[in-house]
C-alpha cells in the first residue's frame, strides 16, 4: 500500500482539518513566534544603543533566526509525543482498535499512519510559521536554503517524537500514561546521554572524553545545536569545543567527526535509524498475532466470561 493512500493518514488529516483546533493552534503558534521575534528584536534595538552603538546593528539581526527557530523546536517536541501518544492508547479507549486490526493494513503500516499524519500535522504549523521565519532571513541576510534545510530538521525530530510518542502509546493503556511515559524517554534521550561523558570526565578528572561523546549522536538538542552552528558560522560545535584536545583526549573517531559537517549528518542518520527502531517495536507491539497480545486479551475474556 502506497504511504499517501494510507487510510490512516487521510481519515486523521481529514478529521483534524475539520476541527476548530487546528486553527486555534495555528493561532496560538503563530501568536508564539511572533512575541519571541518582537521580543528578540527589543534586545536586539535596546542593546543596539549602548554595546552595539559603535557598530551595524544590522549585523546581529542575524540573530532572529536561531530564536524563531528554537521557539518552534520547543513547541514541536512538546506538542508531537501529545498527539501520538494517543494514537493507540486512544484506540483502545475508544473500544476501536480490534477494529482497526481487522483491516487490511499491516502493524508497521498503521504505526508508519499515524506518525506520518503527525508529521504533515506539524508541517501544518511550520508552514503557517513561514511568513514570520521569512522576516528573520530578509533583515539577517540568511541564505534561503538555511530555510529549507531548517524545515528538513524540523521533520526529523517531528518524526522522532512521533515514533516515541506511538511506542508508549503502544504499551500503555491510558493515554496520559503514554504522554508521561514520552516525557520520560525524553529525559533519557535529551539527559542521560550526557552521563557516559560526565563520567569519563570525572574518571580521567577531566583529562578526556574519549569516545563517550559518541552518546551524544543520539541527542536532537546536541543536534541542533550543531545544525545552528554550522548555518550561523560555517563552523562545528565539536570542531571549535575540541580545537584544543588532541585524538587521545576525545577518541579517534569522536576527533575525525568532529571535522566539518560529519557530526551532524551521521547524527541525523542515528537520530532517523533511533526513530525507525522505535515504530518497529510499536509495531511488533500492536501485532495482533503477538504471543503477549493474545495472552493478555485471552485473559480479559476470561474474565469477563
């Protein structure tokens, strides 16, 4: 079945296109980025008057960018897991879901359905963002494709969170415990993976990460903040924190993919391979023919009978 034709997909759309709180959240979105570009954009005219004074303030309009840009990340990575984190759970609330599994779609194409109407949901907000993005790029003198390659990372973690959001949504049966459940392996992703490298500092007492900063592949915020690096200076976050750490400080393979653009597309790829990991267990999850699936309904009906 073709990934546009999946019914998953157009019902969701279809619902959520009829509904008032779309355009009450492409309100409320919109509402965000525009307080954060006026707020930037004070700091911006009021530190132009003393620091700034003997200098182009136009200069540091540049500036706007990575702040619209941050408001709308925040904003994703906490709206996504909300709304997949329903999707199955919701199901089951509903009294729906031996329904769904009745049809002829696979387990994978139904979890791939609903994080992929998620993500053009988000897609929804992004594009409704533009005409504010726009001005950050025509007064800081930003590249267009910096634009483009922004909106290709914004799908990325849109998809992560999704794939996160429908994996606890998979193994809980309320939909509140699967948000909460999301959050937490949000903690695990965006925190715990600074631990491996805490620790090989307080080992070496502070003579060397070696390659536990290779956990930091998996983290979108280190991610981004990457991906603001190399589109605000042309620079790499690692390169210029490691310009003064030789290979046996931070590892050899940690020193070569601190070089250039590596780092950040080969955590994109960790980042998409984490998220692809996830929709497969949610899927093995929501497979009816599942030996733990059966047991457990058997048990319900026992029950009940």
């Amino acid at each position: 079945m073709k990934l546009w034709w999946n019914p998953l997909v157009k019902k969701d759309l279809q619902v959520t296109a009829r509904s008032m709180r779309l355009s009450w959240g492409l309100f409320a979105y919109d509402a965000v980025l525009v307080m954060a570009f006026l707020l930037a954009l004070a700091v911006i005219q009021t530190e132009g008057r003393g620091y700034y004074s003997n200098n182009n303030i136009y200069s540091y309009l540049i500036y706007l960018f990575p702040v619209l840009a941050i408001a709308q990340v925040c904003i994703v990575a906490l709206i996504v897991p909300i709304i997949t984190a329903s999707s199955i759970s919701g199901e089951r609330e509903r009294q729906t879901f031996d329904i769904m599994l009745t049809t002829c779609m696979s387990p994978f194409s139904i979890v791939l359905g609903k994080v992929v109407s998620a993500v053009i949901r988000i897609l929804f907000f992004v594009a409704a963002g533009m005409p504010i993005m726009a001005l950050s790029f025509v007064v800081g003198g930003l590249a267009w494709s910096s634009l483009l390659y922004f909106v290709l990372a914004i799908i990325l973690l849109s998809v992560l969170s999704g794939s996160i959001g429908i994996f606890c949504s998979s193994f809980c049966r309320k939909s509140i415990s699967a948000v909460v459940l999301s959050f937490a392996f949000y903690f695990v992703i965006y925190i715990l993976t600074f631990v491996p490298m805490i620790l090989n500092l307080l080992w070496t007492e502070g003579d060397s990460t070696g390659e536990s900063m290779l956990f930091l592949l998996f983290n979108p915020g280190v991610f981004f903040e990457e991906f603001f690096m190399q589109i605000m200076t042309g620079e790499s976050l690692f390169g210029t924190a490691g310009s003064n750490f030789d290979r046996s400080e931070v590892g050899f393979l940690t020193y070569h993919l601190s070089q250039g653009k590596a780092w950040m597309f080969l955590s994109a790829a960790c980042i998409l391979c984490l998220s692809i990991l996830f929709m497969i267990v949610a899927a093995w999850r929501v497979n009816p023919m599942n030996t733990t699936t059966i047991r457990t309904s058997g048990r319900k009906k026992t029950k009940k009978l």
